[in-house]
C-alpha cells in the first residue's frame, strides 16, 4: 500500500508532466553530511539511514541503498510503498539503468537540479534524449508535500585564528588565481563547504558536527566575493572578510 506522501508527490508529479521523479541524499554543495531541510529522501521513504537515493514512478517506487543499510532499510520502508533496490547485488539495476529501461518514448525525468550534481544530470539527459523525452528540473517538489519540513538555520561563524590555520587566506587567494590564471579562468566558483571554510580560515556550524557554514564564493582576478546568509555573519567575520578585500552577499 502507497504512503499518504507518495500518492500527494504523484499528484503533484502529474500535475507537472513528471513520470519519474528523482531524489538524492544532498544539499546544494554536494555535502557528505546534510542538515534536516535537506533530508527529502529520508521524508517520503522513512528510511533514516546516510545513504540512499529514491525514484518515484507514476506506478512503482523505488529506494536505492548500499550493503550497510539492507536490513534496516527493508524494515524501515515496510508498507510505505517503497521496493528496495540493493546496490551492488547481482541483477540489481543502478538507477540509470533503471531508468533507461523503464522510461517510455516522451516522457519526462524531474529532480530538483539544486542537488543533483552535473555528472549525473547529463546522464539523465541522456536518457531522456534517447526515448525523445525530458527533464523538468526547476521545482522541488517535496515543497507542497513536506508542510513541515525544517527550516534552514544558520548559525554565526568564527575566524580560525593565525596559530591555527597554516596559511593566511590571502596567501590561499594568490595561489588559486595563480592556477586560474594558468586555467586561463577569469572566474572561480566555489560550492564545496569545506573547501569555503579552508580558503576563508572561518569555520561554521550549520551542519551538524561538521564545522561549515552554507555560502558560495567566487574568486575573480582582482575581487572576491562571499555569498551567505546575514545570520552567519559577526561583526568580527564582517571585519575579517573586509581586511581581506572579500565583499559581502
């Protein structure tokens, strides 16, 4: 029997052209680690474990995990609506092999694009392409679903300190625009958490046990810039960023 969830999510899913609908266990930076906002996977399924991944069919549903997790996620999904698909196992389709099978001529592969990493969005296209059908990927659509779902908190964020942090951030800045300039790039865009927190030596605490704070930096030759959310920024972050010549949005 199909969950209350999977049955709205199917609503909403034909309402919008959407035959098979993609969700992942990630966040808008490719995070190992995600906060409960972004745990959508966790929400229509039930199952509570790290790693694993939903597909969502007009007629069947399905959920995607590794060896770790075959008997919990079985118990978890129990009359949810949702089969197990066992990663690794023989006759065991990954998900686009899934997907390349099931997906009939014209019809439409939705997922958030926020969350769904390059790689594998061009491998959904491909799919898509070869049964002349598409993507509609500007919507999450576990919005209207989840009418609870936790909201985002952003906790202030700290400067790593000089004895602690190896190398100045002007110094980190240099050496990316030296291998932008070698790249021939005019633009660096940065989304990975940790790789923010290095370059800026600040780190954060959006993210449980993991010391981050959710933003995206660009580096141009001559400019940088931080885009994050007001609440992470102390008036001693403000001030460290402006000693560093990092604009603020």
């Amino acid at each position: 029997m199909d969950s209350k969830r999977i049955t709205a999510l199917r609503a909403i899913m034909k309402r919008e052209g959407i035959d098979y609908y993609y969700i992942p266990t990630a966040d808008f930076h490719e995070s190992e680690y995600v906060v409960e906002y972004f745990k959508a996977r966790k929400f229509i399924t039930g199952f509570t474990g790290s790693a694993g991944v939903a597909v969502i069919g007009q007629e069947k549903a399905w959920l995607w995990t590794d060896g770790r997790y075959f008997i919990q996620a079985a118990s978890q999904i129990e009359g949810s609506g949702f089969g197990l698909m066992k990663m690794g196992q023989e006759g065991v389709p990954t998900v686009m092999q899934y997907l390349g099978e099931k997906l009939q001529e014209g019809q439409c592969i939705g997922f958030d694009a926020r969350v769904v990493n390059t790689n594998d969005a061009k491998e959904f296209a491909k799919i898509a392409a070869k049964k002349h059908g598409s993507l509609k990927t500007d919507k999450d659509l576990l919005d209207e679903v989840w009418t609870d779902r936790p909201e985002l908190v952003h906790q202030p964020a700290d400067v790593l300190k000089d004895e602690f942090n190896g190398e100045a951030t002007a110094s980190k800045l240099a050496r990316v625009r030296e291998q932008m300039e070698k790249e021939d790039a005019q633009y660096h865009i940065i989304s990975t958490l940790d790789d923010i927190a290095w370059i800026l030596n600040l780190r954060g605490n959006d993210i449980s046990h993991v010391p981050v704070f959710l933003s995206f930096l660009m580096i141009e030759e001559d400019a940088c810039t931080l885009f994050i959310h007001a609440e992470t920024l102390t008036d001693e972050v403000r001030a460290y960023l402006a000693d560093n010549d990092i604009t603020v949005c």
